[in-house]
C-alpha cells in the first residue's frame, strides 16, 4: 500500500490527509527545533520549503482538516525566526572607557571642568562592577511587566518579553506600591560559572559540543525562540540603569539603584559611593582581588556620577554617557607560536599585517589570528615567522601581538617582507607623506582604488554592518560569497538583487543554503532598509575619517542627501562659501573635510553615489526636538559665560537641534555673547545677525 506522504496531494482521501498534516505538523516542528534552537538542521531549507508547501496545499483542499498546531498557524518558522523590534524610547548606550589611574583622574577632572566645580566642591562617584553579560531594557506599566528588549544596535533591540521573565531576578510585577506609571529598569543578564559548567557537563552527558563561554551563553539563551528553552539555562539579572520614566523618584545613582532593590530586583552588592578618586581606584582594586571568587564573569568596573542633575547637565557624547566610564582589567594575555603573517586590505585600502597564531584560549575565547597593527611595528618588536609570541586580547577589541619571546626564537625563525604590491589586486601598495608632520604615514595603501577587489569587498562589509545599513540575512560571508560569483559588486547591486534574480535563470533559492523562504526573506530585509536614516547612509558610504559621529554631524548639518552632495562638490574650490561652512562645524578639522571633499570630488564615488541614490532614499535626520526654539538653528557662542562652561552650551544647543559654529558669517541665526565678546560680536553686529546674552539664552531656550 502506498503511504500517505508518498500520495499526490490531488489523490488523498479525508482519511489519509488527517495522517498526513499530523505528520507534517511534527516533521515541520522537528524540523524548526532542530534549525533554531539545536543550530543542527537535517534538511536543506529547499526541502523544508517543500514540507510547508505540501502543508499548504493539503490544508487548501481539506480545511476541515487543519490542525490546531498546524505549522500555518504558526507564524512562519523563518518569520518566527525575527524577534519584534523594539525602539528604545531612550536610547542604550555604551560606555568609554579608562584603562589606568591616569584616565580616571582625567576623567574626574573632564567633568569638573565641564561643571566648572570649585576644588573643594565634593564630586561623588558610584562605583560598581562591570558585568559580561547583556544588557537589557524591562518596561513596567502599573507595577506590571509589560515588554522586554535587547540592547540592539542602542536605539533599537528586539522583544524579548517572553524569555526574560524565564529569569528569576526579574519581576514579573514590582514590590511595595505608589510606583511611577511608566518604570523602565535596565541591566545586565548573565550566568554564573556554576551555571555554566552544569549546563557544559550536560551538554557532555549528552555528547554534544561545549558553550564557549558564559558571555555568549547567556545571549544565545535569551534570544531562543521557544521560552522553554531560555527557562532551561538558568539567567540572572542586575538591575543597575534606566530608560524612559513617567516621573523619577530619585536625586542620586545611588538612589535609584536602591529604590530598584526595593522594588524587587538584584542589584550588586559591590557597588560603593566614593567621595574622591582614591576612594574609587580603592573600590576597583578590591573588586579586581575578589574577581575570581565572585562566581559570574565581570570586565572592569564602572564609575557614575551620583547626582542626577549633574548626570543631565553632562548629557552625552555620540553613544556614550559623560557622567560614566568603564575602568577596565588589565587585558589578559598568553603566549603561542606565530605560523604566518597575512596582508589584509581594508576599504580604505589600508595594509594590514595579520599574524596567523596556533590556537590559544585567551580569556576565555580561542585566539588564532591578531593584528600585528602595521610594519613599522613589525619591525620595531622584531617578530619572526616560527617566534613564540605574546598576545594580548582586551575586551572586544581584536587581539594584538605584543612581541616576541627571545628565548623560544627557533634557528629558522623567518624575517618577514612586507609587500610593496596590493596582495589583492597588484597595484602599487605605498606609504604616504603626512602633509603636515612630512613624516611617513605608518600604513601602506593599495592604490588601486576601485579596481581593487579587495576595496570593494570590505566597503561592502562596512555598508551592510550593523552600525550602517544593517541589513539582516546580508553579512560578511554573504558579502563574500555574493561578491564573488559577481551578485553583488557595487553598493546599488544590493537594491537591485530582487530584480535581477526575477530575470534571471540562476535564481537565488537554488543556491546552496537558500530555499524559496530564505530567499524571499533576504529580498524583504533589503526593500525594508531602503529608507535608513541620513547620517546611517553617510556612515555607510566608508569614508575615510567619517565615523558615525561625523556623519551625525554632517546629517544634522545638511539635513538631506541633495544639500549635502551640493555643498560638498561646491567645497571642492576652497574659496567658495561651502568649504568654510564645512571647516566651520564644530567637530569637524581640516583633515576631515579635505577627506570628505575628496570624496566627493572623485568621480568614481559621484557615480557610485548616484546609481545608490537611484535605489535607495535615506531620510533626513529627524531634528533631536523638533519643537525646540533653536532647532535647525546655528549659534555661536563668545566672551565669557558665566553659568555653563562652554562645552556645557554647546552641548546644550546640540541637544536642542542647534549646530553650533566656531565663527559667525551670513549663515549664522544667533550670536549668544557674555562678557568680554569682541571680533564675534562686531561681525555679528555688522552682518545683523541676532544677538542676545546668556540670560537670553535661557529665556530663549525656556529654561530660565
Ligand atoms: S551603565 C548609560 N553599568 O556595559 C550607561 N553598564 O559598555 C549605561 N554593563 O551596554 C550602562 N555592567 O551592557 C552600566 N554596572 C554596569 C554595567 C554595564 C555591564 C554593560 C552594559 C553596556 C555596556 C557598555
């Protein structure tokens, strides 16, 4: 007799079919399992495609017949596969960092005189440890717990509701009574060394591989789409920051975190309150004795300022708080023998010597390639090909080989030659004169430009990361892979993959790893980013010396695509008016502008630029504060203010909306002059530009 899976979907009776969709629905949930969760697929996506759309077909002829668990009513597997995105009504930040005594004093005293502080003014810190894990965002309506996210790229992460109330620490509903409306508690997830061994001794007992580390333990499990599974590997939770609050019912860091624990969360029991920055250097080396005993991973520790008011008045710059810092443990380090150098090229064409390691597990992680930074370093350390060597792997950053071991250099220990020839594409690879210093510039650079695959492939790899066009189902060894079989070779070739794999024979669910779902969810997410936001799309093109803070201030400064393509080709001849607005931003130096107006200027980018802005729209930045009486303004501050520093107001107008300019010309709406003003106000007065005084600022401002 014929089985029922073997039966054409035309042929099968009521009878059959009722077997069929229940194998189905568990071969499909099987299957799910086996992709997501065990990262161990049994079948290509073509086929699974094919159990769904058999699925489909028998549901359409029988829909008496569909099951309750069928897979249709699911939401798609691949679908299921996305976690909902969350934007943060406040932003996620990340933290800078200090690495010695030296920048912790610094940084205390960056803060003083942002504040402008008297000596004797007391300036408290918290101080607490950094913790390895993830952070994490928890929404609470009315006491309840409404949603849970990730941190994400900072401004948006995913849903991860269901899986963060699997871990204990986190309340479902706060303690006590009389909480804000809206409460967002944020902090770090991780597990603990015991947790994790338990979990890698029954990975073992199931004959299965071991977790790496903690760390990446604990992010895996909380993005698991079943919550049975997250709930299986035991997570903790330190409530140490938080989001958007309908009031704050707090002065102090200190406060808050205590009120945090009040109302039921973990808070870290080594967090201390310092009054100098002996007290804090204190805290951090008796948190750095008791590293190892204190059973879960942490990287450093973390200094905050502890009244709240002045946390606002510092604000923040780019990603990260002025009013905190992460001091960071000394890097770990480990020794192992250097088998070869290899030459990257970067998409600024930059050489970059990687060293090619025996593997070695550094703090945790298994090391096998570190940078060698460039061959004046090479040279400088002396490192051989067959040397045992030193390196050194710190946070996130990418190892580094720090030098070699004398006594271990074997007989036939190799000098290396550094290649005066693009490895990628054979052009000359030179070294250039810095203009100004007429030094020799440390790095060597293809000068093959655009013919350079290698250019091409890492300007590739930086439009689609995450921080630019983020483009999921699109990274490195798609980039790689698509670059390679011609797919994808300019950064327009993106947008246009869907319709040309619509023409053509060779279509992209054939390829190997991709079904007709996959496929069609890569097409999705690129039509999905075809709208990033302008200072993302600036950040996107790679320019050299244009990061993402650059780019915000280009953003904000020309509002869109069109004015910024205008001003910058127009800056090209130094003497028109658009290259001194450029070199006026506050921000941005001369070597910046030269590399921005370069770019511009050239061209190859003009075309590639062009045949980009044919498939994609970035979209203006929206103004920080729309309603804001100086937003889209440019103000110029001079003389002497007397109740902000002057960071301080420039930081103030920028969180307004305003662009703040070094000198005043035409272009300027308001000059705000204290005492003393004397060139700055003049013109200003000639040009009748507005002008007002710190008083007025604030009136202004509405703050007074
Ligand atoms: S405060 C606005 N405190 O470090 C400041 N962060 O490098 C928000 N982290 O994304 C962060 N332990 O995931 C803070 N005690 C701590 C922390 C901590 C770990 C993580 C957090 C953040 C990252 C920044």
């Amino acid at each position: 007799m014929t089985k029922p899976d073997e039966i054409a979907v035309e042929e099968l009776t009521a009878e059959t079919a009722k077997i069929e969709l229940q194998r189905l629905a568990e071969d499909i949930a099987r299957h799910d399992t086996l992709y997501h969760q065990n990262d161990a697929p049994e079948v290509s996506d073509a086929e699974y495609d094919a159990l769904r759309n058999r699925n489909a077909a028998i549901e359409a002829q029988f829909p008496d017949l569909v099951r309750e668990d069928s897979p249709s009513l699911r939401v798609g597997a691949v679908a299921a596969e996305k976690f909902d995105k969350v934007t943060h009504a406040v932003p996620m930040l990340s933290l800078s960092n200090a690495f010695n005594d030296e920048d912790v004093s610094e940084f205390c005293s960056r803060i003083r005189r942002f504040l402008n502080l008297p000596e004797d003014e007391l300036l408290a810190m918290t101080a607490e440890p950094k913790i390895d894990g993830l952070s994490a965002s928890l929404r609470y309506e009315n006491g309840q717990l409404v949603s849970g996210a990730t941190r994400g790229d900072g401004q948006v992460g995913e849903n991860v509701t269901e899986n963060l109330k699997t871990v204990k620490d986190i309340p479902h509903r706060l303690s006590g009574q009389g909480w804000p409306q809206v409460v967002e508690v944020r902090g770090e997830v991780y597990m603990t060394h015991a947790d994790f061994t338990a979990l890698n001794d029954r990975q073992a007992a199931a004959g299965k591989q071991a977790y790496v580390n903690p760390r990446n333990t604990a992010a895996g499990s909380l993005r698991q789409l079943d919550p049975a599974m997250t709930a299986a590997r035991p997570l903790k939770f330190f409530a140490y920051a938080w989001g958007e609050m309908s009031e704050e019912p707090w002065t102090t860091q200190m406060g808050a975190v205590e009120q945090m624990a009040a109302w039921g969360f973990a808070i870290n029991p080594q967090m201390k309150r310092c009054e100098s920055v002996a007290q804090m250097l204190e805290v951090y080396r008796g948190i750095e004795e008791q590293r190892a005993s204190l059973g879960y991973d942490i990287d450093g520790v973390v200094y905050k300022v502890d009244r709240l008011d002045w946390q606002r008045r510092l604000g923040f710059v780019s990603r990260a708080p002025r009013w905190a810092t992460a001091h960071k443990f000394p890097a770990e380090k480990a020794t192992t023998v250097l088998r070869d150098i290899e030459i990257q090229v970067g998409r600024t064409g930059a050489l970059t010597p990687v060293a090619k390691l025996d593997p070695v597990t550094v703090g945790g992680v298994v090391v096998s390639n570190a940078t060698l930074h460039n061959e004046d370093e090479i040279e400088r350390k002396d490192v051989r090909i067959g040397d045992t060597v030193t390196i050194q792997r710190a946070g996130d950053v990418i190892p580094q080989v720090l030098g070699h071991v004398p006594e271990r250099r074997p007989a036939d220990a190799t000098p290396f030659t550094f290649p005066d020839l693009c490895p990628a594409c054979g052009s000359h690879a030179v070294r250039d004169h810095n203009a100004k210093t007429g030094k020799l510039d440390a790095v060597r650079r293809c000068t093959g430009g655009l013919i350079c695959p290698a250019q091409a492939v890492e300007r590739l790899k930086h439009f689609v990361s995450r921080n630019a066009y983020d483009i999921e189902g699109l990274g490195i060894k798609q980039i790689e892979a698509f670059y390679e079989d011609g797919l994808i070779q300019r950064l327009s070739d993106i947008f246009t993959l869907r319709q040309r794999d619509e023409r053509s024979l060779k279509k992209l669910k054939d390829r190997e790893g991709y079904g007709e779902t996959s496929a069609r969810n890569l097409f999705d997410a690129i039509d999905e980013r075809r709208n990033v936001s302008l200072d993302r799309f600036i950040f996107a093109l790679g320019m050299r010396h244009v990061g993402e803070t650059t780019a915000r201030l280009l953003a904000r400064t020309y509002g869109t695509m069109e004015a910024l393509n205008d001003a910058l080709v127009a800056a090209s001849d130094r003497e028109n008016d658009a290259w001194a607005d450029l070199v006026n931003i506050d921000g941005i130096g001369e070597v910046v502008a030269e590399a921005i107006v370069d770019f511009f200027a050239e061209g190859h980018n003009q075309e590639v630029l062009q045949a980009l802005l044919a498939e994609v729209s970035p979209e203006p930045l929206e103004a920080v504060a729309a309603q804001s009486p100086v937003s889209g303004k440019t103000v110029v501050f001079t003389g002497s203010l007397e109740q902000m520093t002057r960071d301080e107001a420039k930081a103030m107008a920028e969180r307004l909306g305003a662009k703040v300019a070094g000198s005043v010309s035409k272009k300027t709406d308001l000059v705000v002059a204290g005492p003393g003003a004397g060139s700055k106000l003049k013109k200003a007065t000639d040009l009748g530009v507005e002008v007002t005084d710190e008083d007025g600022w604030f009136v202004l401002i509405g703050e007074a």
